[in-house]
C-alpha cells in the first residue's frame, strides 16, 4: 500500500520519533515538517500530497477541505479537541477525522491544579522576585484546604482532577449537562447548573469543548455570581470565555486572579489587557506538553491510523456520521 503521511510538526521541536519509526516500519512515505500558523496555501501543498494528515492547531474549515477532497482520507489530531475542523464537511467530502481522547487528560490536569495553587499562594510572583533581587517578594495568599472547588464539565481532565484534588480538604462540585451521574467514589457533588456551581465555588475550573455554544458562554452573568474574590482556572480552550468580561471582573475584584493556560488567540498580541495584569497567570498552552502525555498520544494516533488504513476504523473516528454512505451496511472509507 503506497501511502503518504504528513505530520504538521517540527521533529526538533516536538519528539515524533514514535511515529516516524512506527510509521516507516509499515511503508509508509512520511513527512514532518510544520507549516507556521495562518499560512492555509502552505497547508494545502503539503496536504494534497498526503492520504494521511497529523493536524496542529491549522484550521480545516469547507474550504480547506474541499480543496483536498478525493487525495486526503484521514486527519489525524494530535490532541483531543476538535473545534479547528468542520466535521460534517469533511464527511461530505470522504475524509475521517480521529482525535486521540483520554491521552493527556492527566497531564492537562496538573496543569490545572498547577493554576489552581499558584492564584491562591502567588507562588509564581515570589519566585520571580527573588530572581529580580527582591527576597522580599513573598505575597500572603490563600490556602486551598477548605475551599470549594467547581469542575465545569466533567470529562477525562476533570475526572483526573478531581482525584489530584482528593489529597486536599476540599469540596468539589461538577456541571456537565451531558454526563447523568458521578460515581460516588470520585468525591465530587453533582449541582444543577453553571449558575449554582459559580455561585457556591470559591475557585471554578474550566473543562469545556469548544462549541457554537460555549465560545463566550463564560462571561459577565457567570462572573457577577461568583463570591468576591474568587478564582478561574481555564486550560480547556480560550474562546469560551468573554475575555473582555473577564478583564473587567478581574479589574473590579469580583474575581481575585485567574490561571489561564489558554486564550482566545493564541499567541496573543502584545497589547492583549490580560497580560498587563498582575493577578492574571498566563502559561502557553501547555498543558498536555508532557513526555508521558506525548508518548500515549502518539501509540493511539499510530494505532488509528494502521486500523483506519486496514479498513477498521474505530471509536476514535469522531465524525462516522457525516459520511455518505454506499449502502446501508457499509461507509466509504
């Protein structure tokens, strides 16, 4: 079988050593190479050579994908998150679109309890003060044991969280309109909506997709809720939150600091309110950047792409039902 894969990362920057092994081992051609962000044409002439594409955070809108329609069969992300990819039109146009889900959920979720620690004890600017000659930049802050900590969502990170947060005395809360109970070994009290989990959490930590729904969904009603100097964690995706609203929560001391590991533009202009301020902790996006993390995800992203190509496509194939279907037993894989 003659295929072409083409990975839209830089193998200095990022180890695909698995892959590329994994990958040559079955005979496939590959090709590792990161396109810069924004650049869609650059995108298109490496995709039209590929049957295969391991996708960054490049967007795959109708346009992108008619446009590689009939040579691309499968992307692959390279995380879990699929809100940079039109589903349903790259199921019109024959092209299964895997996520690898599950595989950096605990890595993403130190990253949270990282934040969650760091806005209530201030740990990052004591430690950048003593770099910058000031022994005494200690900042008295707040202990996490006895506070109330509220998941919105409750999917694989907040799950791993909830147990990372199991060694506190803390009470934890969860919303999730998809998820019907909680088993009650997890330690975590289901509440009834998003309102009632901002009004009664101390800190709120974000574990949402994101959704025509939830892009800004996260705002000034939600904020207006929250107990007067309370915390947000986000390291689920920047857009669910009105920015704007946020600053202005933030500003005013509705909301003490916030731990931010994603924004709505990523990376942000210099002259972007949030990074001017001294109770916002800002971190790249690099929440499932971990050698463990990595190492998972990319033995699933392998095992759906062999599988998919041997015409087994499993779960992870996250847009089945978008295909045109020859009958009715069978898709056109």
């Amino acid at each position: 079988m003659d295929v072409r894969v083409w990975m839209n990362f830089d193998p200095g920057k990022v180890d695909l050593s698995y892959l590329l092994q994994r990958f040559r081992e079955l005979g496939y051609g590959v090709d590792a190479e990161a396109v810069p962000a924004g650049h869609a044409e650059a995108v298109l002439e490496k995709a039209r050579k590929a049957d295969v594409v391991i996708a960054a955070m490049e967007e795959w809108n109708e346009k992108m994908l008619s446009a590689v329609a009939g040579k691309v069969r499968l992307i692959q992300k390279y995380g879990t998150g699929l809100d940079t990819i039109d589903l349903e039109a790259a199921g019109r146009h024959g092209i299964a679109v895997a996520n690898i889900p599950g595989a950096n959920a605990a890595a993403v979720a130190e990253v949270a309890l990282l934040h969650i620690l760091n806005v209530g004890r201030k740990f990052v600017p004591c430690v950048c003060g003593v770099k910058n000659g000031r022994w005494d930049s200690t900042v008295t802050g707040t202990e996490l044991d006895g506070k109330t900590v509220g998941l919105l969502g409750y999917g694989r990170i907040a799950k791993n969280l909830a147990r990372m947060l199991g060694g506190f005395r803390v009470n934890i809360l969860a919303y999730d309109p998809f998820v019907q109970s909680i088993p009650a070994q997890d330690g975590v009290t289901p509440v009834q909506s998003a309102e009632e989990l901002f009004k009664r959490s101390d800190i709120v930590s974000l574990h949402i997709p994101s959704t025509e729904e939830t892009k800004g969904s996260v705002g000034r009603n939600l904020f207006s809720l929250m107990k007067k100097g309370a915390y947000l964690v986000n390291t689920c995706r920047g857009d669910v939150v009105n920015e704007a609203d946020l600053a202005d929560a933030l500003q005013s001391g509705q909301i003490a600091a916030a731990g931010l590991d994603v924004l709505a533009v990523e990376p942000p202009d210099a002259g972007h309110p949030l990074l001017a301020m001294d109770n916002v902790f800002i971190s790249s996006h690099m929440g499932a950047e971990s050698y463990e993390s990595a190492y998972r995800s990319q033995v699933i992203m392998g095992d759906n792409v062999e599988r998919f190509l041997r015409g087994e496509p499993g779960a992870n194939i996250k847009n089945r039902e978008f295909f045109v279907k020859e009958n009715k037993e069978q898709y056109r894989y």
